[in-house]
C-alpha cells in the first residue's frame, strides 16, 4: 500500500479524496499546513511517503533531500510556483497542478471584488455594523472599462462576466484570441492607461514579477481601481501603498499578496480604499472537490506507472 501525504487543508479523513485513494489501494496521510512549519518538521515532511498533494505552501530542495520514496507532488490548485520544480525534476519526481478547476470561482471573486470596491460596501457595511447609516453613492461598472492582463482560463471567465455588466474589455496576453467575443487586445501599457479596473489573471516570472511598480501605478487612471487574485508577486506592495498615499489610483482590491497573512504592519492594512481578503478567490466547495479528485487521480496514475493528466515536469 502506497502512502500519500495530503498536506491541503481542507482535505480531510472520509472525504471523496481519501475515498478514492483508498478505492485505489493508497493511504493517506494528513500533515495539513498551519502556517509555516518549524524547520525539521518541513524537512521530515515526506520521508516515508510515495505521492503528496499539497497546498501553496512552499515546497524547497532541502524538503525533498530525504523523501527517496517520493514519485509525484500533486498540487491542489493552478499555480505550481511554490514547488521546487527543478529539484524535483532532478530527483525524478513528477508534478503536477489541476488547471481549470476554478477558474468560474476566480472570476466571480474577481467581479465580487470590483462590486464590492464601486459601490463602497465595506465602508456600508462597517458603517451600518456600528450603528451608523452611510449613504455614499457607489459607481456603476457598466460603461467602465477593464483591463485584463493575462488570459488564461480565469482572465476569459472574467471577461466573459465583465461583458455582460456592459463594460468594455481590453486585454494584454501574449497568446491573443481573436474569436473572444467582446474583447479587444491591446498592448500592456494601454491597457494600464485605460483600465477604470486592472485586473491580474497571469503567471509570475522573469517578465511580470512586480509588473505594477512606480512606473504602472503612475500610469494609470487617478480613478482606477486594481484587483489582483492572481500572484501576490505580481505587485510591488510598497509602490502601490505609495500610489495610494499620493492619491495616484483610487483603490485597490487584493486577494494575494506577498507575504501571507497580511502582516500587522503592512502599509496596506487599515484604509478605506483598500480591500484584501485572505486568498480564497479559487475556494468555492464546487472547486475545491474538483481541485482535490484533480490532484488525487494524477497521484494515483503516477503511482500505478500510469502518465498523469496534468503534468508540468
């Protein structure tokens, strides 16, 4: 019987997870992350272990040192950029991730999001919390235009939700679609420029790592609006608390960030402009079963010698 580490922490014992794994002849074993882990802990993390399916807690060389019985690392979401990918590929450990299993969930965030920041609603609903009754006129999202960098599956999901509240949508991505309905494709400084709302659906790398610096935050609209449940990486934190001083944009609205949870003395906490919730775009209990069957099915085929469905090594 093969063990599997499920490091996610919404997986749990008696789950369709554990249940299909166990159909399957494996184990589960369940170490879920709480915040980082002490340093011996994170290194014993996959000794005796065959598969793991893991959150985006940081997965490092020195974790993979001593797991010689590791085969594959499934992980229970898109991005992959917490693992060690070339470590693992030195050691012969597949990975995997399970893309487009939250996408409609990232988007409808994303559109939450916009909501919440046009019409105010966290000042509302603070306000009428203590005993007050504000009255402040929100905007409306029809007739404003997004922009969208990155058009993956969540950046078309947003677009397609944006089209339909009437507003116009431009998009920067390297890989254009010119058959998307309602979309027109820009390069990336017209769509900082002209966004009402920049919203950020890319991957990080060498290109896009803190792609919203000084100089993107000077260039967009004093009425813009950012949203990012991308890549914490993608902003540069201490710029856009600069822009929000300086009244460069209106507002931003983050769902990563970073360093995370928000540290206490981060610039960003505390404003009225300003709303983060605690990366939970891609949370739903639809996508977290289907991110969690995702991962577990690609554990299960490496492990029976099979080629997993979504490999990225």
């Amino acid at each position: 019987m093969s063990r599997v580490l499920v490091t996610t922490d919404y997986l749990v014992p008696g789950d369709e997870v554990d249940a299909l794994l166990r159909r399957h002849g494996h184990q589960a074993i369940y170490r879920p992350a709480a915040g980082p882990r002490h340093r011996e802990d994170a290194r014993t993390l996959f000794d005796g272990v065959h598969g793991a399916i893991t959150a985006s807690e940081p997965i490092t060389t020195d974790m993979m040192a001593t797991a010689t019985e590791l085969q594959v690392i499934a992980r229970s979401g898109v991005g992959y950029d917490s693992i060690d990918l070339g470590a693992a590929t030195a050691r012969g450990i597949r990975v995997c991730n399970t893309p487009g299993v939250n996408h409609d969930a990232v988007a409808e965030m994303t559109i939450a999001l916009m909501l919440m920041a046009a019409r105010r609603l966290t000042e509302v609903v603070d306000g009428v919390r203590a005993g007050r009754w504000p009255r402040a006129a929100g905007r409306e999202l029809r007739g404003n235009t997004l922009g969208i960098i990155g058009f993956g599956p969540s950046g078309r999901a947003v677009a397609n939700l944006a089209s339909a509240f009437g507003m116009a949508v431009l998009v920067h991505t390297a890989y254009p679609d010119t058959t998307a309905p309602g979309v027109r494709f820009v390069d990336r400084a017209t769509v900082i420029g002209s966004a009402d709302y920049l919203s950020l659906h890319t991957k990080t790398d060498d290109r896009t790592e803190r792609m919203i610096d000084v100089s993107a935050l000077e260039a967009m609209k004093p009425t813009a609006v950012l949203i990012n449940t991308a890549r914490g990486a993608l902003v540069d934190e201490h710029a856009l608390a600069e822009a929000l001083d300086a009244g460069e944009i209106a507002g931003a609205a983050l769902d990563v960030l970073d360093a995370e949870p928000l540290p206490p003395d981060s610039r960003l906490r505390g404003r009225d402009n300003v709303i983060i919730t605690s990366h939970l775009a891609g949370q739903t209990v639809e996508a977290r079963l289907r991110a969690g069957l995702c991962a577990a099915a690609d554990v299960i085929a490496v492990l029976d010698g099979r080629e997993p469905r979504h490999p990225v090594n």
